[in-house]
C-alpha cells in the first residue's frame, strides 16, 4: 500500500473559508531498532471529522496513537497537532486507553476516576469546584453522572468505558482519541456508543482506533488503514477486497458477523 496524499488545508462548507487540519503527518517513518513500523505516512484530520484507525495486529496503530500524543518521536518527517509540536498539544487532547490497569478493590470513586481528566495543570492534586463541574458534565455527557459516586471497580464494562471517556472529555480537548472503546462491551450497548460518538464528532475531531469494522459504516467520514504504510479511504469506499489486502485474508466482523473477503460479504 502507498501513503496518502497529503492535505494541508481543507475548505469548510458552512463558512467557505480555509481551515487548518487539526493533525498533521507529512512523510513519517517510524522503526524500532531497525525494524520500520510506519513508512512515508501522511494524511490530516480536520476540525470535527471523524476518522476510524484499522489495521492487523502489529501493523502500528499503537505506534500511530503514540507518535500523536507526543510519547513517541518520528525518526523522518514532521507531526503538527493543533498548530503545534505533539508534547505541546498533549494538555488539549483527550485520551482513552484501550487497558486501565486497576486493581478493583481499591476504593476509587466514579467521580475520582473522571476527575483525574483535570489533572494537567494542577502540580498539587487538588481540583477545585470548576474541575468538578466539568468533569460532572463530561460524565453527564456519557450517561453515568448519576453513578458519580459509585466504586469505580463495580461497574459493568460499558460503565466503565463511559466513565473513562468521560475522564478523556473532563480537558475540555480539541482532539480525543480512543483506544477500542468497544472492547468487552456487549451489542446493545455498542449501539450507545456509537450514537454517542457520533454526537461527539460534531463538537470535536474523534479519532477511533478499532479492530470492529462495523464503526467503519456507521461512524466516521473516513478510515485510515494502517499495515506499516497508510492508506485513506472514504467510509463508503470500504469493501471485502480492501480489507482482504490490508489484513492479508478473511476477517470476522464483529458488530455484524459477517465474513469479509473479495468475493464480498457472507452472512452466517
């Protein structure tokens, strides 16, 4: 697969005038040691759209996300988010991992776990009534004020993804990233999430990375696929063969249980 052409403005429909891309990549190239993860990438996001990352195991998604948040830097080319370098973007962009590592007996609360969202900025750790009124409305947002004070470690696995969206959203970000935030959540409430995210996407720019192509229909106006190089696709250029090339074979699709190849979709 080539890399994308890159983009380095976008004309907004609503007002006709130019508006700059909220993340860059021109020309990227990323290795470890002497292996290279990600080659010659360059695409932009613009402000509000909504974009799925999808690719196979080990293709560099997490080295993608990483490169974003400013944890890693590329050995070529040059990332731009929000009109700056990624380290200094950090504080505007939300993040949700796709594992929080937590040991569940431990007496945290809802409102504990959002308002950690707030941290930047506060050397001490202590939040002031602002921080809690906006965490509240981050976790109003995503339907779970009402659990504010419940055992983080009680939740279901839905609640617990809404709540740490919620934290993503509690600093007020620009850019909010998610790490599979579908993983051990059941149909029904996947449903929710989409409709949510798809909310969300037209206040700030979502980026999704995801194994469950069924957002891919659903939810973005694009999708970036990433297998070492990266290739943009509209959502509706998406077909059984693309998917065949970038997975290198047949691929469940979760939300829907179909089959993808290059004959098509087959339904169990």
């Amino acid at each position: 697969m080539s890399s994308a052409t890159l983009t380095p403005v976008n004309l907004n429909p609503l007002t006709d005038t130019v508006t700059e891309p909220i993340l860059t990549f021109d020309n990227v190239s990323f290795a470890f040691d002497s292996m290279e993860v990600l080659s010659d990438v360059s695409f932009t996001a613009q402000p509000h759209e909504s974009i799925c990352v999808v690719g196979p195991n080990g293709g560099g998604k997490s080295t993608l996300v990483k490169l974003i948040l400013g944890l890693l830097e590329p050995g070529r080319g040059t990332i731009t988010v929000l009109g700056t370098d990624p380290v200094r973007a950090r504080p505007k962009i939300g993040y949700m991992p796709q594992y929080l590592h937590h040991d569940q007996r431990f007496p945290v609360s809802v409102l504990d776990v959002a308002r950690m969202g707030r941290l930047s900025g506060h050397l001490l750790g202590f939040y002031s009534r602002k921080d809690k009124q906006i965490t509240m409305t981050a976790l109003d947002e995503m339907g779970v004020a009402d659990l504010a004070k419940r055992p983080f470690g009680a939740l279901s696995g839905g609640q617990r993804q809404r709540v740490l969206i919620a934290r993503a959203l509690a600093c007020k970000p620009e850019l909010l990233l998610l790490d599979e935030p579908t993983a051990n959540v059941d149909p029904a409430v996947e449903n929710q999430f989409l409709e949510i995210l798809h909310d969300l996407a037209a206040k700030i720019t979502v980026i999704t990375v995801t194994h469950d192509l069924g957002f891919v229909s659903q939810l973005v106006d694009r999708v970036i696929c990433v297998n070492r190089y990266v290739k943009i696709h509209p959502t509706s250029e998406i077909t059984g063969e693309i998917i065949q090339d970038m997975y290198g074979g047949d691929l469940k699709m979760v939300r829907h249980d179909h089959c993808c190849s290059e004959q098509g979709h087959a339904h169990d």
